[in-house]
C-alpha cells in the first residue's frame, strides 16, 4: 500500500535523538494520561514501533501496521491507502503524541489572557493548557507585530509554533533557505476588506503584519512550501533549495530578545513526482556513526550529503547545537 508519506515521518522522528531516548528508555510510561486524546495508545504504540526499529538485533525492515491500524482509528482520512501530505501527518501525529502526555490535564486555568501580555506570560499560559515532552522538544513562539499605517500604533501578539512554513520565494530557479526565512517574515500589508481594527484609532485601518521568532525550539521542524492550491489548479514549487548542513543561523529572523542558538540538520524528508501522487523518502543521520542514510519504504542505503538538497526537498529537521534555556 501507499504509506510512504507515513513512513518519511516516522523515519525522521526515530532520528529525533531526544524522543527516541525518552521513548525507548521507559521515560514516557510516567507521563502517559488516559483521559483525553487517544488515552495513551498513539504514544504506546510509537514506543511499540521505536523499540523495534532500534532493536539491537534487528536486521529486517520493520512494518509499521499496527501503528497505521492506531492512527487509522483515530483519524480515518489515514485509513486507506491513499497518497497524503507528509507534513499534515507529523502535525497530526506530533499532537496526538502530545495529548497522550499532556502533564496540564486536569490543571486549573487561570485568569484569562489579557489583551497585552509579554512573551512569557504568553508562554506560561500556553503552558497551563499544553504542557508534555513534545511541547519541551518541538514548540517555540513567533511574535506577530500589526503596525497601523495611519497612526503607526504597534499591537503585539505572541503564538505557539511546532513547525515553520517558509514559502519559496517566486521567480528564483534556485534559492536558500535564508531567502525563504526572509519571505516568511517579510511585512503582508493588510488593506481593504482585510483591514484589522486598530486599537487607538477604534475603527478598521490599513496595517502591515510581520511575524518574527521569538522563542526558539529544541528541535526546529521547518517546511518547505512545495504545494500550492488555488481554486482552478493544484502545482508543486520544484526550485532548488539550499540548506546549511550546520550552524544554521537563524538570528535575522528573530527579535531582537531571542535566545539565540545555531542549529545542525539531522534528517530530511523528501518528496519526488508531482502532485497526483509522488513518493517520498527520508535521508537521516545515524545517531552513532554520523553517516547519512536514504530510507525508501523497506530499501535502505547510503546517501552522500551533496544529494540531500534540491527540488525534492520538504521538510527539513534540526536539532540546536548547544542546549536551550
């Protein structure tokens, strides 16, 4: 059947050094809560799965049909054999995982938030809802910054992200990742029928809106915007992106209070064809030997790092380099 798209993300989570620990050493068993999303199964069953792709001994390929059977039950789109967006799968996946640990169960909310809030108070009352491993791994915080254009008042917000979806910017046969970074927090001037309300004029006004990072995750989980939907036509972006391998630097496109960290990029998932169907792959680094590794379904090979980057490019995952506070 057609589970590459489920098993590009699995691949590249198994190499996620800090989850396959916290999995395969027990770990997780603590934090298991059955009382909500998936009452633990989603998280019992990856652990089931890790600890057979990481098996000592083992020296087959691992079929990962009762994890497909769990997710089938959990969200039926993954039920057939249909071809899927990779990308919406590990979101899928990352927050049923998520539920499973979710320490903030049964917590009691506080007050409500308040119009104005700082980054951190905006980090712990996401906190008080959304609190697990994979919050600690995966989820950082952009600061979205609404400037009026007739009175220049600024109005901050601050969001969780668990990934980033850079689009490509238009035109280019080739780009770097940087050039996507900068599309993604170029200024989007908002007029007309999409004017916000600004707070000191009291009524709608034309504004700019500018996303920036402001808190930076353990594990950075970038996208790279491939597909593109309109109401007459489906295509995919097939330009050329170059990525950094290592210290990867993100600093232009932070604010300018952000804990700064450089990344290292330790897997890739690929995909190739068009958008009727396709297939995709992962290229993953080895935890011990640091050599890289192509997983295409049940075939694995090595792959040299001057074949990781081009058009088949997806979705990108680093690791901070040095630790995060």
């Amino acid at each position: 059947g057609n589970t590459c798209f489920m098993n590009t993300m699995l691949q590249c989570l198994s190499h996620t050094r800090e989850l396959r620990e916290f999995f395969l050493s027990g770990k997780f068993c603590k934090e298991l809560q059955r009382s909500m999303g998936t009452k633990g199964e989603l998280a019992t069953e990856f652990a089931g799965l890790l600890s057979k792709l990481w098996a000592q001994d083992a020296t087959y390929a691992v079929s990962p049909t009762l994890f497909k059977q769990a997710i089938g039950r959990f969200a039926p789109r993954f039920i057939g054999y249909e071809q899927q967006d990779a990308h919406e799968f590990l979101r899928f996946l990352l927050d049923g995982i998520h539920e499973d640990l979710n320490r903030a169960v049964g917590r009691t909310q506080s007050r409500p938030q308040s119009v104005k809030q700082s980054s951190t108070t905006a980090a712990a009352q996401y906190r008080e809802h959304a609190d697990s491993f994979m919050v600690d791994t995966f989820s950082g915080q952009l600061k979205s910054v609404l400037q009026c254009s007739v009175c220049h008042n600024k109005s901050i917000k601050y969001d969780p992200f668990w990934d980033l979806s850079l689009p490509i910017p238009e035109k280019v046969k080739d780009a770097d990742l940087s050039d996507c970074f900068e599309a993604f927090i170029e200024p989007e001037k908002m007029d007309g029928d999409e004017s916000p309300t600004c707070e000191k004029c009291k009524k709608r006004q034309p504004c700019t809106k500018q996303l920036l990072i402001q808190r930076l995750p353990k594990v950075l989980v970038v996208q790279i915007k491939r597909f593109q939907y309109t109401m007459y036509r489906r295509s995919k972006v097939t330009t050329w992106v170059n990525f950094p391998l290592k210290n990867l630097d993100v600093s232009r496109f932070c604010a300018p209070d952000t804990d700064l960290v450089k990344y290292e990029l330790y897997a890739v998932s690929n995909h190739m064809g068009g958008m009727g169907g396709g297939h995709y792959t992962a290229s993953c680094k080895h935890a011990t030997s640091g050599k890289w590794h192509s997983f295409n379904d049940s075939t694995v090979s090595h792959v040299n790092t001057n074949q990781l980057q081009g058009p088949q490019s997806y979705v990108l995952f680093y690791r901070a380099e040095s630790d995060i506070a």
